[in-house]
C-alpha cells in the first residue's frame, strides 16, 4: 500500500471517501461527481496541515464539500429551499428570473385573450356585482365604494365576492377556478 501523508493509504483515502458520500445524504448529481468532490476535498484536508488529522475530520470535510456542491446544484437548477422533491426549476426566484425572462417576446396572444375574455363574461354578472366591482376599481377601498352606491359593508362585500366567483368560474370554463386571493387591498403608497 502506498502511504500518502500520516499514516493514511490510498486505500484510507478510499473508503474515508465511500463513508463521505454514503452518510453525506446530499443525492443531487451523479455519485462519481460526489466521490471526486470528497476525494479532492479530504486529500486537500490531509496535505493542508502537517499535524495529524483524525479519520472522523478528513470524512466530515468529504461530508462538507458534498453538501456544499449539493447545495450549489440545487441553487443552480432552481430547486425551492434545495429540497430535490420539489423538483427542479420549483424555486419561486429562479422561475422569475431564468422562465419568465427567456419566454419569447412579442406575442399579443395573453392580452387579446384576456380582452376578448373580459368583454365576453362581464356582461353575465348582475348589474350589482357589475357596479360593485368597478366602484371597488374606481374608489379602491370597500368603505369608499359601498358609501358610493349607498350600500352597507356587509352589503357590499356580499356583492364583489359573488361577482368574483361568478367571473372566476366562467374564466375557467368548468375547470377548478383558482382560490380569491386575500390581499384585495391596493398597495399603500
């Protein structure tokens, strides 16, 4: 066997190396990728100071740089929080950043759509859920609005949230709508 550095064989280096990866649960990449990375990673440990180095350091240093270089692949394919269940390209910023901004430019098609969708299901709500809605758009408060169409709170906040549901459903034409959202409020400035 031939000695490396303290004592340690290339065959220590080896299985210091297998231990690294197998207790590292870090499965992002291949496993030879995460072999070479502890290997680099407890030779490095091993040649960087002159005074012995306990098995269970050079090990947690293999352990350590897999985790770093699962880390890196995780935050690299966009993984959300870098939990690998969440599948990649999960992570809320990297969809942002990375989709939003490649998708091709220049098609009209979202707001057509939404144009021709509005026209079409607006006249199906009632005239109250109608004049509910646009006093809510218009003024941007539910007080402002219900006091402008003289209507109580109560009143009020019945009609946007049928008119919301009925415009929910008619958007998705038999599929599940999406849930209302909670925050209603317009940005304060």
């Amino acid at each position: 066997m031939t000695d490396l550095r303290q004592g340690y064989t290339l065959a220590d280096l080896h299985q210091m190396t297998r231990l690294a990866v197998h207790t590292a649960r870090a499965g992002e990449g291949d496993w030879r990728e995460r072999y070479d990375t502890a290997w680099s990673a407890i030779a490095e440990a091993l040649y960087a100071t002159s005074n012995h180095v306990e098995r269970h350091v050079l090990v947690a240093a293999g352990r350590k740089a897999v985790h770093r270089s699962a880390d890196r692949y995780c935050q690299a394919h966009g993984y959300f929080r870098h939990k690998t269940s969440s599948g990649a390209a999960s992570s809320p910023a990297f969809r942002t950043y990375w989709l939003d901004a490649t998708r091709s430019a220049g098609s009209p098609e979202d707001g057509v759509v939404d144009q021709v969708a509005v026209t079409q299901i607006w006249p199906t709500l009632t005239e109250g859920q109608r004049s509910a809605l646009f006093a809510l758009a218009v003024h941007g408060s539910y007080e402002a609005a219900a006091n402008a169409l003289g209507l109580s709170r109560a009143a009020f906040k019945q009609l946007v949230s049928t008119g919301r549901r009925r415009f929910l459903r008619r958007w998705h034409q038999g599929e599940t709508p999406s849930r209302l959202w909670r925050a209603t409020r317009p940005a304060v400035s």
